[in-house]
C-alpha cells in the first residue's frame, strides 16, 4: 500500500516527525520516493492508481476525519472507529485508540464503560 510513510517526508526528502507501527503481520515493499515518482509518470496503471490512492486517503478520509474531529462527540467517533475497522482492540492499545480519537485514556475508558 503506497502511504505508510510522511508523504511530506518523502516529498522533502527529509526526516519525519513520526514512525508506523503494524497491528498486524505485514509484508512492507521499500522503494525511494524519486522512483515511485518515475514509475508514476512512466506506467500509466500507477499513476491513475497513485490519483485515486490520493483521492481517497488525502481528500475524503482526511476531510472526513478533520470533521469528525470537530463536529462528532467522542462517543461517536469511537462507534466509528470499532465500525470501520472490527476488532482493533485486539491488535492496538487503548492508549493508541485514544490518540487516534484526540481523547485522552481516561475520556476513552468512560466511553466503553457506558457502553456496556
């Protein structure tokens, strides 16, 4: 999957802010940027790949997210977290979880507890 890195680290070609941790066993395919940029412009099958990869994960789910964070409560912003993506408790902290919603651990345990 194109995207598990800085976009803005690779395209600076400098040193991120954060890393990535897998959830889960995964294969990780490591090519330099300025090559998959090539590649982009070479083979049009990834580029048009390459544009709707940009589409969805830097425009809709990033606006979508930015949204959620501010017009959704905590509580509904779990609900659609544990809905999208099934079972992350059983791969991720809570701690992680927590981070993820902009909550803190405490905000995020009363929300399971009430949810009970």
């Amino acid at each position: 999957m194109i995207g598990l890195v800085s976009t803005i680290s690779s395209i600076l070609q400098s040193p991120s802010n954060f890393t990535i941790k897998a959830a889960t066993d995964c294969t990780v395919l490591c090519i330099p940027y300025l090559k998959l940029k090539e590649l982009i412009f070479e083979v049009d099958d990834i580029k048009s790949f390459y544009i709707k990869y940009l589409e969805k994960n830097w425009v809709i789910d990033k606006e979508e997210r930015e949204v959620s964070i501010v017009m959704d409560s905590a509580q509904t912003r779990y609900e659609n977290l544990l809905a999208k993506c099934r079972n992350i408790e059983q791969h991720v902290s809570l701690k992680e979880i927590a981070s993820h919603l902009g909550i803190t651990p405490t905000q995020l345990s009363r929300i399971r507890k009430n949810k009970i």
